[in-house]
C-alpha cells in the first residue's frame, strides 16, 4: 500500500450495518509512502497513526469523490 499526504484510507464497513471509516492522509511513514500513515478521520476529527489492514484502501480525492458520486447513484436509483 502506497499513499501520499493529501490522499484518502477508506476502510470498509465489516457488516451490514457498519458503514466503515475515512480520513485523510496527513504524512506517510516512508519517503516511498508506505506505513504508517497519520490520519485524521473524518468521523471523530481524531488524529492518529495508522497501520491499515487488509480491509483498508488508499485513493486519491478525485476517486473519492468519484466513489461517492457513484454510492448516491446507488442510493438513489434504489429508493426510486
């Protein structure tokens, strides 16, 4: 896993009704961007050093964004 400042750790919920976690790369852990990461998530504010799990992703704020254009779709299209 290789990340930058700026980029985003998405890791996915474990069941039905968890929705995962976000938070934004502050600084990376190796000059070739891998673990740990600090991160600010998204939910609490919290700062913390992270060692991502197998759960987890790392993707830019364009695919971000893209991902979440893509779940309201989802969203949408099932409440229609």
């Amino acid at each position: 896993m290789i990340a930058k400042p700026g980029d985003w750790l998405v890791i996915s919920g474990r069941t039905d009704h968890s929705s995962g976690r976000r938070g934004e790369i502050l600084s990376v852990g190796s000059p070739s961007g891998e673990p740990p990461y600090t991160v600010k998530w998204l939910d609490t504010e919290h700062t913390a050093v992270v060692f991502p799990g197998p759960d987890a992703i790392v993707v830019g704020a364009a695919d971000l964004e893209e991902m979440d254009r893509r779940a309201e779709a989802r969203l949408t299209h099932r409440s229609s």
